[in-house]
C-alpha cells in the first residue's frame, strides 16, 4: 500500500524539472523500515529529507507515526525556496507551525487540501497568507470522479428499485 501513496506524483512533477530519480520518500523515524524499503529505493529519515528537496509533496495516511510529521523543526530544516504540500491528512502537518514558517519566510509556499478541523473556519491562519493556496479537501474531486459518482448512485437507485 505505502508504495502507491506518492507514485502518481512522479508524471506531473516532470514539467517541473523533477524526474523520478530526484524523487525521495521521506519516511518517519517510527515507520516499520520492512514497509519502507519495499515501497521505494531511494528513502531518507524527515531530518534528512526536508532539507535536501525543493519541494515536499505528503501523501500518507494519518496515524501515530504520521501525525505531527512535519512541525516547526522540520520547516526550519527546509530551503527557504522549498514548497510544502499537503494533501494527505490534516494532522500530518502542524498548521500553526506552517502558518508561522509562511509568515517568517522560513519555507517560500504552501498549498493544503487538508486540515485539523474540517472545514477550517473562517478565520483559520494560513487563508489570509498570499504564499498560502488552501482547497477545501477537494483534490480527488475532479469532473471525472464527480461524473462517475454521479453515476454509481444511479445505478445503485436503479438496481435497489427493480428488485422490489
């Protein structure tokens, strides 16, 4: 399963310079390495990662060794170019802590689909920031997957009438 979280990021990162090779699976300290080492060649622990890439994209799930991954110690590891992603989980990043590195210039940009609290509130500190882009937890919700909702109800409305 971890082997599929991030791969689909590899084709859109290509206009962006960046190829599979530069690609690297930052890892949790706490994370089973059996899991890890299948999953990609190419792993370093969070306090290597960070600090390395122009960009940090999240796509794991939030659970125990998961939740807080990124905070203040590892956006102040971060280029001050670098930009983090997060579609993955509220609570996988502490988002005083983003919204603290946003306003200081410690990390140049942020974009989040997710947060602690769904939907954030109005008044949230990272939809005020200019170097923040904030979705409301729609990444997966494209034209397509909407259609393709739209069309399992029917069929499930369909199916559950004619057999009665």
């Amino acid at each position: 399963m971890p082997k599929r979280e991030g791969s689909f990021m590899a084709s859109p990162m290509s206009p962006f310079s960046f190829s599979l090779p530069d690609m690297k699976a930052i890892w949790p300290e706490s994370f089973p390495a059996s899991m890890s080492s299948q999953s990609c060649p190419v792993m370093v622990s969070v306090r290597v990662g960070v600090a390395a890439l122009p960009a940090v994209t999240l796509h794991v799930p939030l659970n125990e060794a998961t939740r807080g991954l990124v905070g203040a110690p590892e956006l102040k590891r971060m280029k001050r170019s670098a930009v983090l992603i997060n579609t993955s989980r509220g609570g996988v990043v502490d988002e005083a802590a983003l919204a603290q590195a946003l306003r200081d210039g410690v990390i140049a940009g942020a974009g989040v689909d997710v947060y602690e609290t769904e939907p954030p509130p109005a008044d949230h500190p990272l939809r005020s920031l200019p170097n923040c882009v904030c979705t409301p937890h729609l990444a997966a919700s494209t034209e397509e997957a909407q259609t393709r909702a739209a069309g399992d109800i029917a069929r499930a409305f369909v199916t559950f009438f004619s057999s009665r």
